[in-house]
C-alpha cells in the first residue's frame, strides 16, 4: 500500500475552518485547548496552552496546523492551496 504524501508547511487556519463548517476561531480555540489534536500554537517560541493566554495583548500567536494530522482527522487532504 501507497503512504500518503502531504505537502510541506502549515494547513491556514481558514481552510481547517472550512473543512470543519465553523469559525476560525473555533479552530483556534481547539489547538490552544488541546481538543482538537491537529496542530501546535506558539507565541515567542512557547507554547500556547490556555485560552486565557489567547490575549492579543501578549503578542502575536503562531498557529501550526499539520496536514497529517487533518487528514487523519477528517480525511481531508490539503495540496498547498492558501484558500
């Protein structure tokens, strides 16, 4: 059997908003929680854990969305697209 190939770099949040039916900040609020196991959010190089830590007063946070992981979670297979 074939392993699946996946591009490299980050899935943008907008595309797993779409691919979920909801808002991108919903999909924000998954990563930073942990509920939704499809990537890694950071600010400054750390990890972003809680929602309280979500204050844009604190900076800017980055958002990792793997593209394995969101097709192992909803089958859906990113080529690269930004939208």
């Amino acid at each position: 059997m074939n392993e699946q190939e996946f591009p490299q770099g980050s899935v943008p949040v907008a595309v797993a908003a779409r691919v979920y039916g909801k808002d991108a900040s919903w999909v924000r609020a998954g990563i930073v929680s942990g509920w939704l196991p499809i990537g890694k959010a950071t600010r400054s190089g750390k990890l972003v854990t809680t929602i309280e830590e979500m204050d844009s007063r604190y900076g800017r946070i980055n958002f990792y969305i793997s593209p394995k992981r969101l097709y192992e979670e909803t089958g859906f297979l990113w080529k690269g697209e930004r939208q």
